[in-house]
C-alpha cells in the first residue's frame, strides 16, 4: 500500500534572501566596523569645513562632529532596518554628511545666522518627505546630465574652501599662505596618493584618513595643534536640541535648502539603485520613495539635533561591491557604530582640533574627487547629436560664477543672493531647467539616457517594475 508523499519541509533560513539574513556576531561586526573607517573622515569633514569657514571655537565645532556622527549613525539604521512601507529602503546602504549642503548652509550663516541654518534645514526635510514619492516616479527628469553637472559643480565650488583652510581665512595676515603650511597640505595629499597607488584592500580605502592622521603627527612638533579643550570634554553626552536657538525659516533660505534636498535626492537615488543591482534586489519606485524620504528625516533630525542633511554614501556602495557581502544588518550595526560615536564629545573635540591645513589637505583630495566624479556621471551622457553639451556648459557656467566672483549679486535682494549665490543651488536650477527645455518639451520623447528605458519609467511610476540604474553613482 503506498504511502501519502510527505508534505515539503519549510524554507531554511539560509533560503531567505541574502539582503536579509543575519551575519554571525562576530563577523558581523567586524564588517559593521570597516563600513565606519571608509566613510568616517567624509562624514565629519563636513562639520569641520562648516565650522571653520562660520568661524566658530572647537568646542562648537565639535558639538557638531558628535551631532553629524549621531544623525548619521540614526539615518543609517532607519535605512537598513526600515519603518514599516514608509522609511528605510531596507538595504546595506550607509547614510553620512553631504558636501552638498556645505556652500548653501555656510551663505545662510553668514546672511541670516544659525538659527536659519537648522530652521530652513527642517523646512527642506519635511519637503523632501512630502516629494519623495513624486521624485521616485519622476526620477528620469534627473538623468546623468543633470546629477553630473551638479556634482561637479558641488566639488568645483568647495576646492577653494580647502584652499582657504590651508592658507587661512585671511591674504592680509602675516601667516598666510605659509611655506610650511602648504608644504605639509602637500605632504597630506602625497600620502594619500602614496596609499592609493601601493595598498590594497581596505587599507587602500582608508587614505584620507591615514593622511589625516599623519598630518596630524607632523603638526605637533610644528605648534600647529591645541588640544586643550580636550580634557574638558565629557566623555559621554549629547547636546541639548536646537542648541543655537529657536529655528528660524527665511523664504530665501528654505527654497535653497529645497533644492539642495533635491540634489541629495538625486545623489542617493543613483547609489541606491546600484546596491540594489549589486545585492540582487531591483529598487521598485516605491523602495526608492521610502529610501529618499529617510534622506528627508535627516534634515529634520539634522535641524533638531545640530546635525546635517544626510546622503547615501558611494564610498560604501563600493565596498558592497568589494566585499560581496549583501546583509543590510551589517549597515545597520555600521549605524550603531555611529551612534556611539556621536554620543563621545570627547571623541568630537579631538576631531575639531585638527589644525587647517590639515584639514584642508586631505579635504582638497576629497573635493577632487567630488568633481571627478561628476565628470565620470557625464561620461554617461550622450553628446552627438544632441544640446546636452550646451547644457552642461551653461550649468556649470552659472553655478560657477558666485564662486570666482563671490560678489557678483552684491546689488540684487538678499533672497536672490542666497539663493543665485549658492553654485550647487544654482546649477541645480540651471541643469533642470535646461533639460526640460530640450529634452522634455517640445517633441515626441526625451532624448533618451543611458540606464532608462521608457518601458522602465512606466514600470517604475507603477511601483511594480524595478528600476535602473541611471548611470554612474555619484558620491556622498
């Protein structure tokens, strides 16, 4: 008599998708802990070059560091872990500090004060949350045309803030632009060139960060460094919310934030669609809608908190690729590093002492390297046949104009300055505008870009279809 087959025994664990399956502790980890060095001097580069260009004291500078530190290491969970179909893109993606907010942030202080820094950052969080979605379906209105123009522009426009690190903020003081400073910005830059031609692995991906630690070394002997704010530190602490006052919301400042959020969107779109592609889980539209609206809290959190609006970083989108290694719990133990980093003041306050132009070194490689970047999106675009070069030329044009000419709109209203003053806002502006002219308006179809395809885009606005990679990432 034959017997009934038996029914089909459940799904190992080991049948879930590597996306989602737990890591060993220890290996977990380890891999948690490498995700933090490689993104760990761009994160906090950004509070050092904004506090030092606003010229405020080491203890403030960094109150800063352990604020980016703790929003970044918070974005970074929410992302990974997610919060139901409304927050996190649920991938092993690292969230930190973006170069993009710096240009923007830095007019606002210097026009309106602090308070409009955090107060319009929160205004521009709570609009990237309300248009994530919307950004999500219209994603092909930002091509590589339009995010390579901007990236560029955004490391073109910081170079000269390294520059003034290094020299100092003053041509008419007797120290500036000293001999042994730029000697040993030079220094800095060579041994991160030095790491990146002969190491390997992650070693090789920690250069900014060797020759920061090496230009500190050599700053000692050279009375450059002042530690003393470090002993009174506290070990374990965190600032009280919005420490420099009631936010504060002028028009001109919030439309510029708004823009840059959605730069940052436009940033983090293209790194999310390529870890999903590495990991093997394809973005629908609305994964991307919930990744970009974590971007979002980061400017509310960020506003709150003293931090800063938060991007997807490429430097980790690297290292999926490298190491292989698809568990986006691993990301979010790299969050809970963050976080105690933040919660360390003494931690932020050795950070924040770091002489200028060691800061400025290493952070004239990293603003480099923004811009190469940017040029390497562009290598995506298609010019033959087309205005796309036209487009890139004016969009660069006028991003780059209140940068060699800092005071250009010194006759036009406050808010115009804030706004055509900021090269990324600017650019932002440019770039968009002009490709909806060209290749949105005016004929059957837009000139296609590389990475989209029209069946995609309809796919896409569905929510059901993944969607594609839409060139070269750009970085955080």
């Amino acid at each position: 008599m034959s017997q009934a087959p038996a029914p089909p025994a459940p799904p190992a664990a080991t049948d879930r998708h590597p996306v989602d399956q737990m890591l060993p502790p220890a290996r977990l980890g380890l891999l948690g802990l490498q995700h933090v060095l490689v993104m760990y001097t761009g994160c906090v580069t950004v509070p050092l070059v904004f506090g030092a260009a606003v010229d405020l004291d080491t203890a403030t500078i960094g109150l800063l560091i352990n604020a980016d530190l703790l929003v970044a290491g918070l974005i970074t969970l929410l992302q990974a872990l997610g919060i139901g179909r409304v927050l996190g893109v649920r991938l092993p993606v690292v969230a930190g500090a973006t170069f993009a907010a710096v240009t923007p942030m830095i007019l606002i202080a210097g026009e309106y004060g602090l308070p409009a820094v955090y107060g319009s950052m929160i205004a521009a969080g709570i609009f990237g949350l309300l248009v994530a979605v919307p950004f999500a379906r219209a994603v092909r209105f930002f091509p590589p045309l339009v995010s390579g123009s901007v990236i560029t522009v955004i490391g073109l426009s910081l170079i000269g803030v390294a520059a003034g690190l290094i020299a100092g903020p003053d041509p008419a003081a007797k120290d500036y632009a000293r001999p042994s400073h730029l000697a040993l910005a030079g220094g800095i830059v060579l041994l991160i060139v030095l790491v990146g031609r002969f190491a390997r692995g992650l070693l090789a991906q920690l250069g900014v960060l060797l020759g920061l630690v090496g230009g500190t070394l050599v700053a000692i002997p050279m009375g450059l460094t002042d530690f003393s704010s470090v002993g009174h530190a506290d070990w374990v602490g965190v600032a009280s919310p919005f420490h420099f006052g009631a936010p504060e919301f002028p028009v001109a400042a919030v439309i510029s934030m708004c823009v840059v959020m959605l730069v940052i969107f436009t940033e983090s779109t293209a790194d999310m669609l390529a870890v999903g592609e590495m990991t093997g889980r394809p973005l629908t539209s609305r994964d991307l809608a919930r990744g970009l609206a974590a971007d979002g809290m980061s400017g509310i959190l960020g506003g709150v908190m003293n931090g800063f609006l938060d991007t997807v970083f490429a430097q980790n989108v690297g290292l999926v690729g490298m190491t292989r290694v698809r568990s986006r719990y691993v990301a979010a133990v790299a969050g809970g590093v963050l976080i105690l980093l933040g919660l360390v003041p003494k931690l932020g306050e050795i950070v924040a002492s770091l002489p200028g132009p060691v800061i400025g070194g290493a952070g004239l490689v990293m603003f480099a390297t923004v811009t190469a970047v940017g040029v390497n999106t562009l290598r995506k675009v298609p010019f033959e046949g087309t205005s796309n070069l036209l487009i890139v030329a004016v969009s660069i044009g006028v991003g780059m104009l209140p940068v060699v000419a800092p005071t250009i709109y010194h006759a036009f209203p406050t808010w115009f300055q804030i706004i055509a003053g900021s090269a990324i806002t600017s650019a932002t502006l440019a770039a968009f505008l002009l490709n909806l002219l060209f290749n949105h308006t005016g004929r059957r179809g837009p000139t296609p870009e590389p990475g989209t395809e029209a069946g995609a885009e309809t796919g896409a606005e569905a929510g059901t279809t993944p969607l594609t990679k839409p060139g070269t990432e750009p970085t955080g």
